[in-house]
C-alpha cells in the first residue's frame, strides 16, 4: 500500500537512479551514447542492462511497525523504502541495477512539520533507530544509506520533502528564510517574482535541498570567491534530538565561534536544517563569457590562477582538459578549454572580461572569435555558451547512468589543493587514478577538469570511464578509488571539495581531520544527540 | 628584578595605556585637545590626571612561586605583571590611571616555544590556575584579564611575543605560515620583500597579534567582501592543554564541519594558537579613493547599501555622520560623509569607482572634486585621504587615552544589523545610547560611522564622548553600556561585530548565543581543556 502522503510527490522519483520515473534518456540518446563510448574505449560488445522492477528487489522485511501515533507520518512502503536506500553515486546505481536493496531503511518518515520531525526523533531514540536525514537524496558519498551498526534496531530515512516553501523574503537585505526540503527548481520559482536569486547550482541542482547543500557544504555555480553555500547563510534552524536550535541573523558577528559554522557540513549527524536564511542575489542583467584555448592543462591552470589572484571574481572559471572538453562536445581532444564567464545585475563587464583574456593570453589561450564583451539579457534569457554547458553539466547524472547501465565503471571524485603543489598533485592523481583504472578494467578513460577556483589552490575534479567487468562493480570502482584517494592524500589534497563525507570517505576523513578535532567535534554531537541516533556512521 | 627575558622588548609598552611608555600625545597635542573637547562639551574645568607610577599601584603578592623547571617562562615582575593586567578598553584606562591593578595575573610567561608552552599549560593544570593567552593585549572586552573565580589558585598571563616569525612563504599561492604573537608592523615588514602583504588593518594594528586576530574574529582593512580576519585563513595550529592541534592547509574543502573555524574566535578558551597559515595579497599597485557628501546618515547609508549590493567590492565604504566627520576633521558636522576606496595589484579601477560615484550620486551624493580617479601608486606610496584617514584612525586610541586623563568619559562599541532593520535599530540605538549618557554625564556627544559593510546588511560603529563625575567613571561607562546593548539585542543587533565577547559582553552574549550552541561549545571545549583553565570566563 502506497502512504497518501508519498503519493504527493508526482512524477515519481526512479526508486534506482537519477532524477524521476519518466526521466533519463531516450532509446536513440542510450544508443548514440553506446556508439561513441564503445569507439573511445574500443569495446565493441556493449549489453544494456535492463532498468530493476520494484517487484523484483531484495527488500528485507522491515524490522519494528510504525507506532499508531507515527502511522501518518513513517511510511514502510515498499517504493518509498527502496527509493531513499542510496543515494546517487556510481556505487548506488550499482546496486540498484543489481536490485540489491538490502540495506534499506525500515521505514520512511514523512514529517509536515516540526512537530511531527521532534516527535519522529523521539521515536527514534526510545526505539535506538538510526536516523537519517534525506533532502533530495543526491548524496555520492553514502550520505543517506542505513549502512548501520548492530546497535541499532533499525533505521528510519526522513525525507523533508514536505518543508518546501519560501516562508519570508526581504528584499532590502536580499535574503529569505527557506525551509530545507526545498529544492532548488521550486525554491529559484518562489524567488523569481521578487527579482532574487540564491543562484546555487550544484550539478544536482534538480534533486537536492538547500537543507542537504548545508549539511554537505555544497559547491555551486561560483567558481571564483563564494564557491561554497556556506558563504551564503544567514542563520540556519536546526532539530535536534536535544531540542532545537536557532542561530540568530546577521550580516556578520564576532560573538564567539560562529554558531551556523557547526552545521555546515555536519552531513545529518548533529541534527536535521529545517530552515536557514540564506544570502542572495539580484538576478544578473548582464553577462559575459568566453572561451580560451591551451596548448595543455598546465597553462590553462597557470591562467586561471592568475585571473583569480587578480581579484578579476569571474562567475565562471572552469578549466577543461583535452579528454573533458572532447566528452562534453566541446572540442576535438587536443587542447584545454577555459570557460570564463562574469554576470552582474548592476553593471556591464567588459573591463574585467578584457583583463582575464588578457591575462590568458598571456599564457597562450588562444580566445574564441567573438566572445567575450558584454551582453545585456532579458529576465530569464541564457547566453549560448553558458546555456549549453548548463544543460550538459544538469545532464550528467542521466548520462552517467545510461553508461552504468551499458556495464560501464563511470564516476567522478574531487579535491582542492594549494598553487605550490598543483602540478605535482594533478600529475599523480590522476597518473594513480589511471594505472589503477586500467589495472582493474583493462583500459580507461581519466579526464580532468577544474571545477572552483580560489587565489591560493584549486579544485581539481576527475571522471573516469572504463569498461567493468561483468560482476563485481562495486568492488572494482573502489579499487580504482582507494588508490586515487591515496594519492590525493599523499600529495597534500583535501578528501573532498564539495561532495561531503559520508560513509564513503569516512576512513580517508580520519586520516585528514585532526584527532584533537574529531574529539571536539564528538563531544559537540553529544552534547546535541546524546544517544548517537543521528545518521550514525557519517562524520563521527 | 626584571626578568631578561622581558627586558627583549624596547621601546617598553605603557603598562596602563596604549602604545609605548614613550608614546601617546605630547603636552601641546594633549593642549589642543583639552580645548576642542572642552568646548565641545561646554566644559570649562579639565584638569589633567598625571599618569601612574609604577611603584605606586596596588599590585596584589603572587599566590604562587614559579617552580625551578620554569623560572627561565615565568615572570613575577613587578612590571610585567602590571603591564599584563588588563587589555585597552575605557574601563582598563581608567583603571590603570587610578592604580588599581588588584586583578593582576600571578605570573606572566613568555614561552619561547611551543615544548616551554605545554610546560605552563601543563604547570597551570597540574596547580588549578587560569591560563590567559595574551598576543598584543589589546582587548577592548576584558579579553585578556584575569578575572577569574575561586576555584582557580591564581592566573597565568602567557605572553606571545617570541612567537614572532614568519615561518614559511609560499608566494606561487600567495600563503605564509606565520606564527601567533607576531604584532601586525613586524609581520607586515617580514612580507614587504615577497611583494605581499596580509592587508589585516584594524585599529589596533601596531599593537595587537596575528593569534590574537584569530581568536577574536577581528575586522580589519576591507569594508566590504572580506571583513573578518577569517577569510584569510587556511590553517591554524594551537595548543591546547589536551595536545596539539593542527589542520591541513587547504584553499577550500567540503570534509565536515571546517576545523579552523571552531578556532575563530575562541577567544583563548580552547587553547593557544600558536601558527597560521594565511592567505595574502599582493600589494596594490593602483588605487582609486572619493568622498561623498550627503544629507543625513541615511541617504548615505542607501548609497552604501547599493554599492556593495552591486558588487563594486570596495576596500573603503565607510561612512561617517555629521559628528564623527567633525570628530576627525573631515567636515563641519553637518553632512554625513561616504569614503569609498577602490584597491589593486593588478588593473585600473575607474569603472568600478565611477559606478560607484553614480550610485552615491543617485541618494543626493555631492561628490568631492579630484577625487576618484585611479592612480598608480610606487611601492609603499599610499594617497592622501586614505593616509590622512589611516594615519588618524591608528592615532585613535592615543586620543582616548588622552581623553581619559581628562576626566571623559570616552568609549566605542559596534554591532552589525541587517538593511531591513537598519534605520529603526540605528535611531534605537543613538537615542538609547545618548539618553543614558545624558542621563549619567548631564552632556555627550554620540557619533556613530558604518565600519563595515554587506550586501545583507552593515556594521555601525558608536563613539561617545562624556564628561565623567571624578570616581566611578567605570560604572557611569557601564550604565551607558547596558543601555546600549539593550537596545542592539531589543533592535535585532549582534552584541559584537568584531570587538569579541571576552568577560565584558559575557551577559549579553550569553542572551544571544543559542542555548544549545553552549552546550555543543562547552563540550568541544571539555574535550580540548578538560580542567577549564583556559581563559576561563570568557564565552562559557
């Protein structure tokens, strides 16, 4: 039996893979997109994999009932529990392919409101269920899989799909207070009309909440200066087991260790956002945007560091190299791509487009026959450029499962490191990254792109496409992970820039993180969640 | 007897005022200033207090001895102690001229390094006594006495003045690794050859630290984009009496809650702050500065929103009021006045500076003429307003001194509000703030200036000048000050934007900070000081 409260939610979400039921790409795109992979790796036998039945899956039965005063509220539907078992990653698809939904949630609360979240919470804790906060469910990192220890009696996914509103807008400041279940389609609608914008576009944009951009520390449309959300918050609302907590809403504050500060990134294991004021921005009237070609990756980087420790704060300053750019159409394999772009709502842009095309060329970029001067757009017009690699960019979660489904091993990992160590640290990612993908897969496809920018380092961002063997997926993509990870590590990297931490990245994490903070951190979690129910296994 | 290692330092600092023993105003300065003040007030006896000697000052006897292992650290100098009792605010002035230093530490360490620091944290563990990390001793909050409760065997000021080396420069990701007590002169001076600078001016500059920047949260030279001493850094190490805590330098991450941050502003409760890592900039080679007259602080306060609502980013965008503009020689008192700053190492400014001006323009804004143009300045060459400007804003806290000695009532307070709430809270707070001081001194000037500002929002600056009734100047100043602080937290004002909470604003912070938060804090806390003798009294 459906829960009335699920049905809400139309089309329906895939239960297995990206974005909804009636989603993804059509036959001519799957077959299209099979010719070209097969060509690039030489693999010429290419089996699509049926899409799983729902009736098919391995669901295990759910370990307790719903108490009569949760019934409308915990759903232990049979699609909504095989649909917030994983999140998105390669590793999800996988096992959803697979119909492997073993390590499903026991139930699936669906809270309308703070009242209904605490008394969930309480449930949970009387009950020692894990619970674990789910916004749109894209995490890549194990974030919002119920992979939980014996000491708990089972879990319970809490989907905050019914905290979806605007609930006040100022515009003086330019700020709002959203709810955060919202995602980020409905949440830039309910702005649209006052002429604001958070302007936050995460590759997931579609099916992601501003709650879980907080709580993942989310890398979004900046590339330059405001890179993450968490420049973006005001003030977050944050339920915990232990009651809730307010910050308060400043434009700045000295008072102490800024409070807001805990939460972003605290990935659900601290409590859930249901609301924040967030920062934003007038929609732009003016854009510029251009593309510069290099000989190769290095003097792309040397441009782009240039042009961000200039202060020149492009919007846009994504550096493609060869393999990426040839994969996203954008050119024919030989040299790497610098897409710059500057947008304003105020003023025209010319002077600070001229300067970083200056500054590339400088480096060898050779710039695209006319791009770059300002154009003023009408409310809600795209340029070209931007515009295609904005649909591109929002597609690449259905291409990737297309290509998981073709038996592909297909997925991406980030970092950010420091200018003094980049060449170095580029070189042996993503030489590791590639020996261990073709020892596993026989031969494979590593591209690179830099996705942020800042004055000191750069966020490096890697794909990797290789044919998978025929069982066993999961553990082959892992191989080819640890030895990245390990070489990320190694060379003085980040374990992640924008994608969190989850179960995934929990051993490399610990490596990072400083033992004294973990302590300190754990001692804040306990003084929030003093019986450990919240989405235990992330972070701590 | 002095101990030699406190005698390193010369010129000595004022043990009761700001600066240097033979700095402040000289007697025809302090001449001139008796009689503008006088005549500001309508006051016509001012008689000059003489300064305090040392050998006259009530200094308790230690409570305890240094112990053999650490009498190299530990300084019970007369001097030493006297100099290290309080930080810089009126209430430490006054104080200091009435030679009450009853709340002097017991002992001053001077720690040459990070094993002599785990030594007197450990000594200060081991005999229950407060350890008060001290970098410039600049606190205008009480950040740095030893008001400590009676649990504690007596107090320990750990002076920071041999942490004072840059340690490492990487200059490909314009960073240095610099340690905690390096005051800002010396630490600008170690960067001038690399052609870098931190660009961290706050008032206190010449006489406050690196560490002490940190763990206050403090503002500094830019008005708008980047306020806080925060952006700028990528990694701290501190020593906390649970071990050494450090974390990994990177240009961003998205691994958990950021590490570093639980360190801004943490006042010294949570340890020692002993290293950073710090994003520089290089030095400006072109600026641009204006001034704007306009009719009363709002307009004024209109056009600023707009500026850093449309992204100009300007280093200066502060804003004075017909007082503070008569208070620094920068106008008749009529018109409240705009300066606005554009800086860069690498490319002209006047687009940005004309939209600027236009925007000013548009809220009735009579631009000065000659002014805004950019101009190309020589290494170390600085222009004329913004000299003038810096030159007198860094002599500020000589003139309070000299005010002191002559009886005023004189002391400063900020906050930060957003735009929505900004006219109702600046009128609420002026007229709070003007009734109590009319009410304690029978006449005050109040002035007030935007310091910083935000597209969200801006951070106003208060001064007030008083004449004081000859004793109990500190509780006249206090009944101003809750007053005022009433009114910021009734009008929806942070109790400190960058002045940071020490003993002083403790009520008050206490009001603000979520409850929960102090739980979450107090733990962290527990897990790095789990006898709670760092700074205690201080945020928890």
């Amino acid at each position: 039996m459906t829960s009335p409260r699920s049905a809400e939610s139309t089309p329906r979400r895939s239960f297995w893979g990206w974005g909804n039921e009636d989603g993804g790409l059509d036959e001519a795109e799957r077959e299209a997109l099979k010719m070209m992979m097969g060509a690039r790796l030489g693999v010429t036998e290419l089996t699509e994999l049926a899409i799983p039945r729902l009736e098919d899956v391995r669901l295990p039965e759910p370990r307790f009932a719903a108490p009569s005063s949760l019934v409308a509220v915990l759903s232990q539907d049979r699609y909504e529990r095989a649909a917030h078992t994983y999140g998105k990653a390669f590793r999800d698809i996988v096992r959803g392919l697979e119909g492997d939904f073993t390590s499903a949630p026991d139930a699936v609360a669906l809270p309308k409101d703070e009242e209904e979240l605490r008394r969930v919470l309480a449930f949970c804790e009387e009950r020692s269920l894990a619970a674990i906060p789910y916004g749109g469910g894209s995490s890549v990192v194990g974030g919002v899989e119920a992979r939980v220890d014996g000491r708990f009696g089972g879990a319970v996914s809490i989907d905050l799909r019914f905290f979806n509103r605007v609930l006040e807008v100022d515009v003086t400041s330019r700020a709002a207070r959203i709810q955060g279940g919202m995602l980020g389609p409905a949440l830039e609608e309910a702005l649209r009309p006052h002429g604001l914008s958070l302007r936050h576009y995460p590759q997931s944009f579609e099916f992601s909440s501003l709650g879980g951009w907080i709580a993942t520390r989310a890398g979004g449309h900046y590339a330059t200066l405001h890179t993450h959300i968490d420049d973006f918050v005001e003030s977050v609302r944050v339920v915990t087991p232990s009651g809730v907590l307010a910050t308060r809403r400043f434009p700045g504050s000295g008072a102490g260790p800024a409070p807001e500060r805990l939460f972003l990134g605290s990935e659900g294991a601290l409590g859930v956002i249901t609301e924040a004021w967030m920062r934003l921005q007038q929609r732009p009237r003016f854009r510029a945007s251009a593309t510069a070609r290099f000989v190769d990756f290095r003097h792309g980087a040397e441009a782009a560091r240039q042009i961000v420790q200039a202060g020149l704060h492009p919007q846009n300053c994504r550096l493609l190299d060869g393999g990426e750019a040839l994969n996203t159409g954008a050119g024919d394999g030989s040299r790497s791509l610098l897409l710059l772009g500057f947008e304003s709502a105020d003023h025209g842009l010319d002077a600070a487009m001229e300067r970083a095309l200056s500054i590339a060329r400088g480096f060898g970029g050779e710039v695209k026959e006319g791009t770059g001067s300002t154009r003023e757009t009408g409310e809600g017009a795209r340029d070209g450029d931007a515009g295609t690699w904005r649909t591109m960019f929002l597609k690449g979660p259905y291409l990737r499962d297309a290509l998981t489904r073709l038996g592909m091993i297909v997925e991406t990992f980030e970092t950010a490191v420091t200018w003094d160590r980049f060449e170095a640290f580029h070189a042996a990612v993503l030489d590791a990254t590639t020996r261990a993908a073709t020892e596993v897969a026989g031969t494979a496809v590593v591209t690179s792109r830099l996705t942020h920018v800042y004055p000191d380092g750069a966020a490096p961002y890697f794909t990797v496409i290789a044919p998978g063997k025929a069982s066993g997926r999961v553990a082959q993509w892992d191989e080819i992970k640890i030895a990245a990870t390990e070489a990320i590590l190694a060379h003085g990297g980040t374990v992640t820039h924008h994608h969190a931490v989850g179960r995934d990245h929990r051993p490399f994490y610990d490596r990072e993180r400083p033992d004294l903070f973990a302590s300190a951190l754990g001692a804040a979690k306990t003084a929030l969640d003093p019986r450990g129910i919240m989405n235990p296994g992330v972070l701590l």
